[in-house]
C-alpha cells in the first residue's frame, strides 16, 4: 500500500489501520510477489488508483492445443519403444492424459485424431499466474 500510495497521493482515500487491514485480509492468500507484480503493471499502466480486485493475481489461460502439440511431438520425437524418455518430458496433467488415453494408441494414430479426447481427460494443475 505504501508503494501505491507513493505513486497515488490519494491512495487510499481514507488511509486508516481498518483499511490496511482489510486490504491485507483479502490479499493475504496470494504470494507477495505476484501482488508486486500485479501492482507494477497496474501503475504502468493506469492513471488510477487500483482496487483490491486488481492485484490478484489471474491463473494463467490453459493452452490445450499447444499441450495436445507437445504431447503429440514428443510422442513422434521418442516413438513406441521410449515411452519413458517421453513421459519424463511431460507435465504430470499430460503424463496422465497419456495414460487415459493409451501411449501406444496415441503412437498409432494420426497427430490430431486424439485432440478431443485429450480435451476430454486433460486437467491441468497449473499454478501459474499471469500479469493483467
């Protein structure tokens, strides 16, 4: 708040210990540096103020279809007999998409004719953030 403060002389519009406390009690949950983070863009980018709701942190969009390619060249790149040296390329939410799937059913088919089962069974446990 000090830093925003620096930057917006009306920031916050009533500074007091209870507002203090209720933007720490609704950021508390989210790592110090992302909120940085989120903060320095807010400042570059607005001449206002931010609310709380602006430093949060957003995940990071799921890019199902670049997964899918992933997945599907290091399928093509190891090939049927090295399963293993691919899975240990893979995130853990594409190891286990595979593993629905079937490795050697992937291996034999053509490279998108899986893409909407591997839509179906992907969840990926990302904990990236973004900056918005």
């Amino acid at each position: 708040m000090a830093t925003i403060g620096a930057i917006y002389p009306n920031f916050p519009p009533k500074q007091s210990e209870a507002t203090a406390n209720v933007w720490y009690m609704m950021l508390a949950d989210y790592p110090a540096k992302d909120i940085e983070a989120q903060a320095i863009h807010h400042i570059r980018t607005s001449k206002y103020p931010p609310v709380i709701s602006e430093l949060i942190p957003q995940p990071k969009p799921v890019d199902v279809l670049s997964d899918w390619q992933r997945v599907t060249a290091l399928i093509s790149r190891y090939g049927y007999y090295r399963q293993d040296e691919a899975l240990t390329q893979m995130t853990e939410a594409q190891k286990e998409a595979v593993r629905l799937i079937g490795y050697a059913r992937i291996c034999q088919s053509e490279p998108n004719a899986l893409y909407k089962e591997f839509t179906a069974v992907y969840k990926p446990t990302s904990t990236e953030v973004m900056i918005v």
